[in-house]
C-alpha cells in the first residue's frame, strides 16, 4: 500500500477531558498525537535503507536486525547480539568466524510512535534529544562534532547505531568503517559517515531514488539516510487504532476486564503518574530497580558491568539508575521488558513494578532470554550485594498492592493498546534491497 493511501486517523485534532468520559477514570490526556505528513518517496526508500545491511561495517547487520516487525520493532531477546550474530531473534547466534566481543548493553527499544510531535527524547538514558540550545538544534555526546541537516532527533538517532561496533560498525580492523570509528573519525570529510553515504550513493538504484527526494544530482549525505529512515520509521510504527483509541472516541468498548484495569492503570496503581498522555510516557527518567545483566553501559577502559543509565548522560548523582519511560503503544508486543530486558512477560514486569526492590532482590533469572555467547558474564551485578543495593536504593516507586485478578486485569488493559493493523505493516519487508544483500523476512 502507498504512503499516500493511508488515511489520517480521525482523532488527530480530538482533546479529550475528564468530563466526556465521566466514570472511566481516565484524566484529560492532552491534545491527540500529531504525525508530520511523510513523503510517499522518502518513506519506501528509508524502508529498503532500514531492511539494508549496506549501512553496518560488515554489511552483515541492518536496522531490522534489532527492530524487526516480526518482534514487535524489538528483536525478542533481553540483549542483542549485533555484528557477529546470525539469524533472527531469539534464534540468533555468535558466528563462531566473527565472535561478536559483547553483548549490546541494553535491550533494543520499540519504535512505535517515535514519528509523534513531542517525542524528542531518544534512547533509553535520553542521550540524544531536540535541544534548541545547540547548533544543530540537537544535544548527542557529539558535542561539537555534530552536524546539521538532520530533521528530528529520530532521523539523527540513526547515527549511533552505525557507530557502535557491537552494533553495526564492527571491531577494528575489520572493514573500513571500523576503523575510521576507532580513529575518532566520524562526521569530518571522509569519516564513517561520509564513507557509509558514499557506499549507498554509488548503488544505481539509491542514487536514483535519492534524485527524486533530493533532486538529481545532489549529494548524498549521512543526514540524507537519517531523514529517509525517520521518515520510513514515522509512517510504519505509527500506531493510533488500538482498541483503547477506539473506546477513548466512543466507536468500541473495552472488555470488562481491560476496563478494569484502565481503572487501575488511571486510578490506584499510579501507573499514569509517568505513563501519561495518549502514548503513555512523560518522556522522563525514572529509577525502578529493574535487575541489571549483561556488560552494563561502560566506557572500554572501565572494568564494571553496571548501568547507571540517565547518570552518565547529565553527571548528576540523583539520576543514578534513571531510564527513559518506554512508551506503552503495542507493549504486548516488545517483550522482553525494561531497559536490561529483564522480564519476560508483561505479568512480570507490571509486578515488578509493584514492588520493585523486593523484585529486583527475588529476580527470577529464568525471565531473561539471553542467546548463546560464549565468555559472557552476564550476572556480574546481581551476583554482587553491594551492586544490587545500589540500584535498590535509587528506586523512586513505592510499593502498591493488588490482587491476582486486578494484575490481570492491569495486562488486559496493556493488551488493549495494540494497533493490530499496524502491526501487520504498510510498506512492510522487502523481498530484497539494492544492494542485493539478504533481508531477514
């Protein structure tokens, strides 16, 4: 289906209050999300650059190898094996000619709804933000290397994945790329950037579809890439029809049980005090104690394997162990859960988030869905008492009680923020890309 056949949804300009839907125990969510118009050109040629492992070092790995429809826009495990893994979810493995050295410190966050007005705050520390105060008008660890000509913190988000050589670049030594990433060599003339542009620009069918976005003849650049992808991003992951859109509008009802938990999700479980609005995120940064695995979020020179997540980011101390809150839109979806992903299921972490550090202490390891890499110390953390009570006494939720049924009904109300239609796709996967590399299915 073409990018212009796809209708507006009809609440785009809707505002909701407390007073139209008396009883639900739903607050005012604020105005309705508001989606820049994409153009048709640029989303399906940021489609065929998402599915295209000719962006990673190696050509091995591509935007969906960690955000695939199949899974949600996740990839189905707690932490990702990037360059050096084969296959496809949880089904991915270490190729044993080019072990992967780590894992990927964090679980790959879903993309639904990132194309929103006001999602300006991207991974999971919010390391790289719309921030009118800079240049470029765009805060990353970049600092004066950034670059202008990206055109939202989502399009510009697509430079750091290409970077991270457990992610898309590879090792030193490896490939071309690589190696400009070690030097330091990055957005300066004949840097990473410029080199991964240049691969793209010299395949006949990209340079031709970059002239109708551009204009024939112009050059490609890596801010051209960032925008086409954020454009695909915007237009595919948008998901606005879930039942609980339907019911808010008064075209469905909620089954008596999802009602219940809106109930509760609005009312006594405090669940909307940082899920809020219609995306159900505030955007902010929030401490919950979810239990720490992997190689944590450490510089290579650093010998830890914690995540201190939005510290490292602002150097306050009071945001030790502070993670961006996820948006909620088709959560049923994105498992594993929390930024480690940690819980399995949805039952498991909204009964984290019931009390935390008594979840974090009786974590069931079992929940963490880890593929196979040989050498990993995956529980460094958690085998440590002192680290566990760190991260325990950071912990900003208090705990909140509430029966088995009322838990179940809390997941109901979850499942009822899925868009099936858009989890089916638009444009969906391609059968091949340009650069005739495969594509994971």
């Amino acid at each position: 289906m073409m990018v212009g056949q796809i209708p507006c949804f009809a609440f785009v300009a809707v505002v909701l209050s407390n007073a139209a839907f008396a009883g639900s125990h739903v607050p005012d969510l604020g105005p309705a999300p508001v989606f820049s118009p994409v153009d048709p050109d640029a989303a399906e040629l940021g489609q065929l650059l998402f599915y295209d492992p000719i962006l990673s070092g190696n050509r091995t790995v591509s935007c969906a190898s960690c955000h695939h429809p199949r899974f949600g826009t996740g990839d189905g495990v707690s932490l990702s094996l990037g360059d050096g893994g084969q296959g496809l979810g949880p089904e991915r493995q270490a190729d044993p000619d080019n072990l992967p050295e780590q894992r990927i410190p964090r679980n790959a966050p879903a993309l639904w709804n990132l194309g929103a007005a006001g999602m300006d705050v991207m991974f999971h520390d919010g390391r790289l933000e719309a921030d009118p105060n800079y240049g470029a008008g765009i805060r990353t660890p970049l600092e004066g290397d950034m670059v202008a000509g990206f055109d939202s913190a989502l399009s510009a988000q697509a430079m750091f994945p290409v970077l991270s050589a457990d992610e898309m670049a590879g090792h030193y030594g490896e490939n071309e790329i690589s190696r400009a990433v070690r030097l330091g060599q990055l957005s300066h003339e004949g840097g990473a950037w410029d080199l991964i542009a240049g691969r793209v620009a010299a395949i006949p069918e990209y340079r031709q579809r970059f002239d109708t976005v551009l204009g024939e003849g112009a050059p490609i650049r890596f801010t051209d890439i960032g925008n086409v992808l954020a454009a695909f991003i915007r237009f595919e992951f948008r998901a606005m029809n879930s039942p609980f859109d339907r019911a808010m509008v008064g075209e469905a009802t909620l089954s008596a049980e999802a009602a219940m938990g809106q109930g509760l999700f609005y009312g006594r479980a405090m669940c909307s005090s940082c899920h809020s609005g219609w995306l159900q995120t505030d955007n902010g940064f929030h401490a919950i104690a979810i239990p720490q695995l992997g190689p944590g979020k450490a510089a290579r020179f650093e010998s830890h394997a914690r995540d201190v997540g939005r510290l490292r980011v602002t150097g306050t101390e009071e945001d030790a162990y502070r993670f961006r809150t996820p948006s909620l839109r088709n959560v049923s979806l994105t498992a594993p859960y929390g930024h480690s992903g940690a819980y399995a299921t949805l039952e498991g972490v909204v009964r984290h988030h019931l009390d935390p550090v008594a979840g974090l202490r009786a974590y069931d390891r079992t929940q963490a869905i880890l593929p196979v890499l040989d050498g990993a110390s995956d529980w460094r953390v958690m085998d440590d008492p002192a680290e566990v009570t760190a991260i325990a006494d950071a912990n900003d939720l208090a705990p909140i009680s509430l029966r088995d049924d009322e838990v179940a009904a809390l997941v109901a109300f979850l499942d009822a923020l899925t868009d099936e239609e858009a989890a089916k796709g638009r444009l969906g996967v391609p059968d091949q890309v340009p650069s005739g590399l495969p594509v994971e299915p």
